[in-house]
C-alpha cells in the first residue's frame, strides 16, 4: 500500500507570567506561515524571576508588570496539516512562534524537535521500497532492521553503525553496540521497530532514549539519534517581468528551503535543482542567479555533500533574495 501522509510531532516551549496555564488547542505560527497545536494544557512553572536575558538568543530581556516569570514545556506539539515542511529538527532558539490568537499573558515561544511529517509516498518511493522488499530473503540482522525502520512512516533514511569490538571504537561507541540514525519519524515508532528487530543481548547507543515495553510488560530502553544538522545558506539573485508576484521574494525563500529539507540524510544539495524549483514555482523570473554554502560569507554555485550522518537544515532567514 501506498504510504499515507502523516503530521509532525514535537515540543513547544512558553514563557510568561507564573502560574498562567495555556490550554490545550492553541495555536501558534511560525515565521515560514506554518501552523502548529499545543495539544495539552501547560502550566508555566514560576521561576522566582521578574526578568529572563535571552539577548544572547536575539529576543532581548523578557519581563511583565513585575510579576515573576514562568516557563512551560510540552512534548506533544502537531503540525496542522500532513508533510515534511512542517519537520523542523533542531534547538528550540532557531524556530520562534507568534500566537494565532495573542493573549498578554504568553510572552515568547519557541518550537523545536519537530519530526515524523511525510509526504503522500510518491511512485519511485514506492518502487523502491517494493524493490527492497522483494530482495530482503534471506536477510542479515542488519538488512532486517534497516527493513523495520524503512516501514515506519516518515523514516527517510537510516544509518547503522556497528562497534563489534571490545573497545570504544573511534566515534566513542560503546565496544558491542550498534549506534542508529534515523532521519524522519515519530521517536515512538522507531523506537518499537528496533526493540523488534534486534537481537535479544545487543544493545542499541544513541542519545536519544525512548522507553518500550515488551509483550510481558517490562520496560526497556532504546536508544538512537538523529543525523547531524548541517546549516545551509543560500542567495538569490533575480531579474524579473511584470508577472512577478509583490511577495515573490517569500516565495522564492519558502521553495528554496523547501528543497533543501527534502535532500535526505547523506545525499547531496544540488544548486543546480533550485533553478528548477525557482523557474517553476514563481511566475515572472528572467534571470536567477542562485549560490548556496554552509558558510553565509563564502557562498557559490557548489553542490553540498552530506556526510553519511548529517541532515541539511535551513531557515527562511539563512535565504537572501535581491
């Protein structure tokens, strides 16, 4: 069957008065114009502060009528609406959020570790997966896992990386540990499809732990990580006719950032594929000039390889359009 496609998970951080308790059902955007719900109430716990600094993260010093501030977290943010634009791994200080509908009490909230988005399946992603599992018998241990984790939705690519040694191998492993990485799905799946998959003894290294039960209903912990985030930037430079949108620029950030998320982990960011993306998203372009880096100060019409373990992210900040 075709896979369906699946909304974004993550985590929602307040800050505000002490004591405030944001309800369930809010709704924030983020500066890209996508929409996300806090699906449980949060309290935001008093910090014994009239005033937190967070200059250093470019929002300046947050204070209220002097009253003490709190600060609240919850696990269990989704995306309001399907697909891997609404995916945004990553620290909480890069995805700042504006309430849909303001209250005075709410003073700064930041999104952040969103993941499991995916896209409706498309064909070669079908044929491929259906390419797989036509070769999977007989199968090793590793192809058998790698198999379980590509059959959890939003699961773009994985990466084992085995120490069968009895030493910490080079990359710090733990001497017989296999270390995972997963780009895409929800931690909770991915988490069941290794605890089914790997053998009964070996034991799985990562940061991130998820707890999972077996069918006698002990509890085990599992481990794996996500890929490295490598920063992209981009500039644009375009020449235009009058069919040129008054909000092109947006839009040619929003395409440029959409492609850059797509490239999976350990694939490459073609410049090139931006014309396309550009040319065929927005009307009224002439002429683009495009380069991207990982450098804002040293960009250039240049691909970007991925390292094996490594994830290409982007905001619309990180692209100039002129």
């Amino acid at each position: 069957m075709r896979r369906s496609p699946q909304a974004a998970m993550g985590s929602i951080k307040f800050y505000g008065v002490a004591g405030y308790v944001v309800p369930a059902g809010v709704m924030f955007q983020t500066k890209d114009g996508l929409i996300y719900m806090n699906s449980e109430p949060v309290t935001l716990v008093d910090t014994g502060q009239k005033q937190i600094d967070l200059t250093e993260q470019g929002f300046g010093v947050l204070s209220y009528n002097d009253q003490n501030i709190g600060i609240g977290e919850s696990k269990l943010l989704y995306a309001n609406g399907n697909g891997v634009k609404y995916n945004k791994p990553g620290i909480y200080d890069k995805y700042p959020a504006d309430q849909v509908t303001p209250v005075e009490e709410i003073l700064l909230v930041q999104v952040g570790e969103i993941n499991g988005g995916a896209d409706l399946e498309t064909d070669d992603q079908l044929r491929n997966r259906l390419e797989q599992a036509s070769q999977e018998a007989p199968s090793s241990p590793y192809n058998g896992l790698i198999s379980a984790l590509y059959e959890v939705n939003g699961v773009n690519a994985i990466k084992i990386v085995a120490n069968d040694s009895l030493e910490v191998d080079e990359s710090g492993n733990p001497p017989k540990t296999l270390h995972f990485y997963v780009d895409g799905g929800y931690k909770d799946d991915i988490a069941k499809a290794i605890f089914g998959s790997i053998a009964a003894g070996v034991q799985s290294y990562g940061g991130i732990e998820v707890r999972v039960k077996d069918i006698g209903g002990s509890e085990h912990s599992v481990y794996y990580d996500e890929p490295s985030p490598l920063s992209v930037y981009a500039h644009v430079k375009v020449e235009t006719n009058d069919d040129y949108p008054t909000d092109g620029p947006a839009l040619i950030q929003q395409a440029v950032a959409d492609y850059v998320k797509s490239v999976g982990m350990g694939e490459t960011v073609h410049y090139s594929y931006l014309y396309r993306t550009i040319y065929d998203s927005i009307p009224g372009i002439v002429v683009a000039d495009v380069t991207i880096g990982t450098d804002d100060a040293a960009l250039s019409p240049q691909d970007i390889k991925l390292d094996d373990i490594q994830r290409a992210t982007i905001t619309l900040d990180s692209v100039v359009v002129e």
